[in-house]
C-alpha cells in the first residue's frame, strides 16, 4: 500500500519597507518612489517597497522586538 503525501506549503516571507522597522531614513525608497510612481500600474517593472529584498539595512519588526529596539 502506497500513500501519497503532499508537501507542506511553502512558508513566504517576503521582505516589504512598510514591514521594516530600522531607525534610519531611508534615501533608497525616498528616492526611488517618486520615479516608480510615474510609471503605469502595470507597467512598473517593480513595487518601490519591494526594495527592502535588497537592503542591508532591513530589520524586521520581530528582530527589533528580539533586540529590545
């Protein structure tokens, strides 16, 4: 007898700059904005929040909880 199982669903985390909770200004998102928001909806070739993929300087509101920030 054979069962079958099906894989657990993937847990996504996807890091966003409205989920992120450093103290710094950040120049990245202030400036890249207002040029993303120039373009049409659905001809953005990206989301401006969706620089905090990228970032070093991204932390996490569990993190800053975890450090006590």
């Amino acid at each position: 007898m054979q069962t079958t199982t099906q894989a657990p669903e993937a847990i996504s985390f996807k890091r966003s700059c409205t989920k992120c909770s450093h103290l710094k200004v950040c120049t990245l998102i202030r400036a890249i904005a207002p040029l993303i928001a120039n373009w049409e909806e659905g001809q953005r070739p990206f989301e401006a929040t969706d620089l905090a993929a990228i970032c070093l300087e991204y932390l996490s509101s569990d993190a800053a909880e975890a450090a006590n920030l």
